[in-house]
C-alpha cells in the first residue's frame, strides 16, 4: 500500500504533516495526506494574487487576443467576479497583466474542460485568493465536487447511511482520516449505493481496487505540489477537476484495449450463393 506523505517548508517552519482535525465519525490513525513539494511565501498582491510587472500590462483586446477569450467574456468574468480588476492607467484605460492571463486560462479549464459552473468557480477562486492561507488550507482544496455529483439530502435514498458507513470503512481499511462530514464521503456513497442497486454485491469486490487506483492518482497529484500555498491549492484543484476528466478518459481506453485483447474475433458469416453484400447493404 502506497503512503503518502509531505514535507512542507512555510516561513522557515517545517510540517511533517498538515494539522487536519476529524469530525466525529473520523476513521482511522492520523496520516499524512498533503505531498512532497515545498511550499515557501511568495510576493504576492492584494488577495494573494501575484502583481504583474509594469512592462507585462496589456489592454483589454491584447488580453483577449493573448487568452482566445473574447472580450464579451472577459467583462462577463469580471461583472461575475472571477477575474480581478485590471489597473486604471486613465479614466478610459486599463491595463491587464500576466495573472489576469493565467486566471482566464484556470477559468477556461474548470468550465470548459472540467465542467463546472459558474458559481462553483467563483467559490474555488474566493478559496485561492483568501488572504493569510496556511498549510491546513490545503484540504480545502480537495473538496470541490466532482461534476454532476451533488444530490440534495432530500433525494437521499434510505441506504444511503450504511453507503456512507461503508466509505469509512473503506477509508479506515487504507488508513485514510477522513471524516463522515468530508464532502467526498457523500458523493462516494452516493455513487457506491447505486453501483450495488444496479450490480447487487459484485461490487463490493471492486471497491478496494478503486480505491488503490485512487491512491495512486491522489499520489501522483500531491507529488506536484510546488510553489507557494495558493499555488499548491491551485495546483490541486486543476488536479482534481481535470484529472478526473484526464482519469475517466485513459480508464475507457484502457477498457477498450482490454476488451480488444481478450475479445475473440467475430468469424465472418460467408454469404448464400447469389447474394451480395457490401458494407453499405442493410443488416439482413
């Protein structure tokens, strides 16, 4: 079994392991589940975005050029208070630096190819930029929802409890500390309790290979941590958002390729004599 653990260099303080406190139902010892980069205060502006130099301001149509972002959608993320205000250079100019040519590109990706909303976006955005983050902050950036996974209480089916017991279960097997109130526990069980609806027990067979393959992943995706706090929340939430996309995508070809490879071939049925068929002929 994998073991995840991070030194984290802030300040000139180092941390074996960020401080995550559990809820009543934690599970487990308590683990170190941060990564391995190092992690050291950066310059940064007001809400812990980093200031652009003078010589990197750019005005409104460059941005959209330098983005592929139309300008249209550019004043909508700024009225919706996504993207930060460029500097005032005049009454009726404004300059844009790097930063705001980053966001974009962040925004892009968590909409277009990650699939969020708009208000989701906003809230991982207010989470990046809040000032005075430290190294517990970090969880926060692991509880952005998966897509289309959010189920109101009120849809909650009876089982629902004994899926939620059975993802601690689960956690407490691989050593996680996790907590019943942890975001991914709902959707977990939300997602497990109708694999067995569906499946019946079988799953139950599967589960602990997702999970491996699920530390794997989380392995790969802490082990990228560089930079400062916010850099590293970011880091992990575009690995998140898009690795789930990037995950869900490679497992279909691998799928693909296993069901290729262990499919016999279809023989070809010879057709009766007198009768032609070509691929563009209807299945007979």
């Amino acid at each position: 079994m994998l073991r995840i653990t991070l030194g984290m260099l802030t300040g000139g303080n180092h941390f074996t392991r960020a401080d995550f406190h559990d809820g009543p139902c934690g599970t487990g010892p308590a683990r170190a589940i941060t990564g391995t980069g190092y992690i050291d205060a950066g310059q940064t502006g007001s809400a812990g975005i980093p200031s652009a130099p003078e010589e990197s301001r750019m005005r409104l149509a460059q941005l959209s050029d330098a983005s592929g972002v139309s300008t249209a959608t550019i004043k909508y993320y700024l009225r919706e208070g996504l993207l930060r205000p460029g500097d005032r250079v005049s009454t009726t100019q404004t300059r844009y630096g790097e930063h705001h040519l980053h966001r974009l590109q962040l925004i892009r990706a968590l909409i277009k190819v990650g699939g969020l909303s708009i208000a989701v976006v906003r809230d991982v955005l207010t989470s990046l930029d809040k000032p005075g983050l430290t190294p517990g902050d970090l969880v926060s950036a692991c509880h952005v929802p998966p897509v289309g996974r959010e189920v109101p209480a009120s849809e909650q089916r009876a089982d629902h409890e004994a899926a939620v017991s059975e993802i601690l279960a689960l956690a407490h097997r691989w050593g996680w500390r996790v907590s019943c109130d942890t975001p991914a526990v709902g959707t977990a069980a939300e997602a497990l309790g109708a694999l067995r609806r569906l499946s019946g027990d079988g799953i139950a067979e599967r589960v602990d290979s997702y999970a491996q393959a699920a530390e794997i992943a989380a392995a790969a995706d802490l082990n990228a941590t560089r930079g400062t706090i916010r850099e590293a929340m970011e880091a992990l939430v575009v690995a998140d958002v898009l690795g789930d996309v990037l995950l869900a995508s490679l497992r279909r070809l691998a799928q693909v390729h296993h069901l290729r490879d262990s499919t016999p071939p279809v023989e070809a049925v010879a057709p009766s004599r007198g009768t032609a068929l070509s691929p563009s002929s209807p299945d007979r």
